[in-house]
C-alpha cells in the first residue's frame, strides 16, 4: 500500500519536474561531480559577506530553497529539512542555504524575513545567502527548490541532485524514503564513494530574474 501510495502521489509532482527542468534554460551548464565546485561569493542575510572560500577544509552542503514553495514547505513543515541541518551541524559540517528568488518573484525575502524564517522554523543553516540576482544559482545550474549539492573538504563536487527519492509536496516523509545527501554524506564520512552522486532534482523552479 505504501508504495502504491508513493507511485500515485509522484505523478503530479513529476509533471513539476518536467515543468522545472523546461523552466530552467536561463541557468548555466551544470557543474560536473568531481571536478572543483564553482566558487562563488555573496552576501548572507545579516548583510555579511560569504563565499565558499571560507569554508576551504570543511565539507559544505548547499541547499537551494524558497520558503513559498510547496516542495519546501513540506520538508519543513514535516521537520525533516531541520533534522538533516541539524545532524550536518552535529558532524562539524557546513550548511548553506541559498535563496535565488528575484525580487517580486515567489521566494525573494529580505535579510530579516530570512533570519526570521530560520527562527520560526527552527532552522539550522550555518548561513542563508541571498542571492536575488540569480548569480550563484545560475553558476551551480540550480533548477529546483529543494536543489542540494554537497562539497567535500578539499571543494569537489561530490553531490548534486534531489534531496530524496520521493517527489511529494506534500504528506508525511514515509519511512522508506530514501534521502541522497544522508546517504552521501554517511558514506563520505566511511571513507566511501557517493553511491548516488547525480540524482536528479524536483519541486518548485528556482524563480530567477530575467
């Protein structure tokens, strides 16, 4: 029953899919698992300037998001986006959450919508960028939100894809799903190969300007 349930409820959002990847023809090519990660600098939500750079050492995941989107809402409001965030914090790893959302577009936050956001959900991101002029999205091809990427210590792409293996936007996160940047990041600290480095992504477009 339950995999019955998940087949059905995958039609709409793959048709979402199908819809975001249409959508995404203004991003750049996508960057390739193991070469170095495009380096990229802006500003977070306190008005701080950040970039990749500063993390060099550590592993960093980069989470596209729009708090608008129905994708997102239901990683959050299920708790499960917040559980994974606080886990990589646990494990010294870097989280970054990037808002590529244009201003008037569904998303687009100001640096204190954004800190308040990441209070009201009991969020964990390291940091929020924000990025209204699209430039770090476009410079990872970031397609969807959730769109998630992960850096290992010495900046390879290692990760880039969805963040699970059931496109829903909504309903609970059933107990089989099985989660790509967990999974990743478990294997990467067992000194493995990512089993799954390119999975591909879904939920709502990144709503870039244009």
């Amino acid at each position: 029953m339950m995999k019955l349930t998940r087949a059905r409820n995958a039609i709409l959002p793959a048709v979402a899919v199908i819809a975001a990847v249409a959508l995404a023809g203004t991003a750049s090519a996508s960057p390739k698992i193991g070469d170095p990660a495009p380096a990229f600098s802006g500003l977070d939500s306190g008005g701080q300037k950040v970039s990749l750079q500063d993390y060099k050492g550590k592993t960093v995941v980069l989470e596209w998001t729009n708090h608008d989107c129905p994708y997102v809402r239901r990683h959050y409001a299920t708790g499960n986006m917040q559980k994974l965030q606080k886990e990589v914090l646990a494990s010294d790893i870097v989280w970054l959450s990037v808002i590529s959302s244009a201003p008037g577009a569904q998303g687009h936050v100001s640096g204190k919508q954004a800190d308040d956001l990441t209070v009201s959900r009991k969020a964990a991101p390291a940091k929020v960028i924000l990025d209204p002029a699209g430039k770090i999205g476009r410079l990872y091809a970031a397609r969807t939100t959730p769109h998630m990427y992960i850096v290992d210590a010495g900046g390879t792409l290692v990760y880039k894809g969805g963040i699970d293996d059931n496109p829903t936007s909504w309903g609970e996160i059933e107990p089989d799903t099985k989660n790509y940047v967990r999974l990743a990041l478990s294997e990467m600290k067992a000194g493995k190969a990512v089993s799954n480095p390119s999975t591909r992504p879904y939920g709502c477009s990144v709503k870039y300007a244009y």
